[in-house]
C-alpha cells in the first residue's frame, strides 16, 4: 500500500513504505549472506573432523612401530591436537552462523510488526480523514443555515 496524500501523513507513509523496502532488501541480503557461511563451517567441521581421525590413527601406528620415533609421534599428536583445536573453531563458527540465521528471523518478524503498525496507521489515518471530511461538510450545512 502506496500513501498518495501530499500532507505530512502521506509523505511518512511514504517515507515509512521507502525505508521498510530498504529494510527488507537488507535482511534479504544477510540472510543470503548467512548460507554460504553455515554451509562452509559445517564442510570445514567435517574435513576437520576427517583429518582429526587420520592424524590420530597415524600417530597410533608409528608409537606401536618403533619407540625411537617417539619424537615424531608426539609431532604427529599436536597435529592432531591442533586439526581438533581447527574443529572447535569450526563447530564454533557454525553455531554463530546458525545465531546469526536466529538473528536474520528475528529481524523479518520486527519487519512483519513494523508492516503491521504501518497498515493501523494508515487504517487511523484513513478514519481522521473520514472525520474531517464530515467536520468539513457539517461545517459547511452550518454555513448555508446561517446565511
């Protein structure tokens, strides 16, 4: 709904209906923003999770092969250590991700209030100048009488 009025009320319907369209675009656009970033996070998380469980089984077998090669089993475990330090940054950045979608729907349900109240005003306005059409006409009735 467009206000057409050139009074006050009609230009901040306008404004409000210019700046909802705004508003809109710009949720659109985090929310488009916001699936590619989840969707990364969770590949990151699995390749993590992967290289985790392969740096682990490695350093199982080369402590099992030769007690000599103890330093390079304990390089091997602060890899594995580090791929599950990468994982947690990941889950982590998967959980922001998913906060900041809660966020995105949040910012659409204000959007359907703001919607909402922009359509009572309009309804409000819409009764007031109901109100002061018929002022306007008594006034007039009044008008003739007197003359």
């Amino acid at each position: 709904m467009v206000a057409e009025g050139q009074d006050e009320a009609g230009q901040m319907l306008r404004s409000m209906h210019t700046m909802q369209q705004g508003l809109r675009e710009l949720v659109l656009s985090v929310r488009a923003g916001v699936g590619p970033v989840s969707l990364a996070s969770a590949e990151i998380a699995t390749a993590n999770n992967d290289l985790s469980a392969r740096t682990e089984s490695q350093a199982s077998a080369l402590q099992q092969t030769a007690a000599s090669m103890e330093e390079l089993g304990g390089t091997v475990q602060h890899n594995a250590d580090s791929a599950r330090e990468g994982n947690l940054l990941a889950t982590e950045a998967s959980a922001m991700a998913a906060r900041g979608g809660e966020v995105v729907q949040q910012v659409v349900a204000t959007m359907r209030e703001i919607d909402e109240s922009s359509t009572q005003i309009a309804d409000i306005i819409g009764v007031i100048d109901g109100i002061a059409f018929q002022t306007n006409i008594l006034a007039l009735n009044a008008a003739v009488e007197a003359a």
